[in-house]
C-alpha cells in the first residue's frame, strides 16, 4: 500500500475525502501513531445541491487539523461496524508533517 504524504500548517485543516459504502454497512475507521501533532474528527456535511439516487452513498469527510509541529502517520480502513477485526476492504495511508 502506498503512503500519501501531505503537509499542513498549525491550525490549518487538510479534508480527507474517502468513498463512502454506507448503505453496504461499511465505515471508515482511523488510526494514528500518535495524536500529539494532529486533530482528526469526522466532517458531516449536507448535500444541499446534489440529487442522491436511491442506493447510493455519500462519500465520507474526516478533516485533519495541524496541532503541533512533527510528524505523524495515519491509517484509515473501511469496515463493516460488526467486522472490526476482519479484513478491510479498502485503506488509505498518509504520512502527515505539521509545519
């Protein structure tokens, strides 16, 4: 798996935009090595303009905010709720230095 490398500034927020299988029963799960540098919480944002047809999902937002300067790696995995310890179906890696 390819690592993703990004940089951002101290209290500035990086948009992670990941395909959602919501309707499958899958979500994104994430994991850092350490919090110390980065703030990462789910984004929830209305589709005001888009017309959503019947069985599809939305895709899912996580927004990464610089805390601290360092460095830090970030894992995100889409799962079904149920399935924590089972395989996931698809992961993103990112390297991210705060500057």
């Amino acid at each position: 798996m390819e690592i993703e490398v990004k940089e951002i500034k101290v209290g500035t927020s990086l948009p992670i935009i990941l395909p959602g299988l919501g309707t499958a029963g899958f979500q994104w799960f994430f994991k850092a090595d350490t919090e110390d540098f980065i703030d990462i919480k789910p984004y929830h944002y209305t589709v005001d303009a888009m017309l959503q047809q019947a069985g599809n999902s939305n895709d899912d937002v996580f927004l990464i905010t610089g805390k601290a300067p360092g460095l830090t790696n970030v894992t995100f995995e889409q799962r079904r709720v149920w399935e924590k310890d089972g395989v996931a179906i698809n992961t993103k890696k990112l390297a991210i230095t705060v500057v």
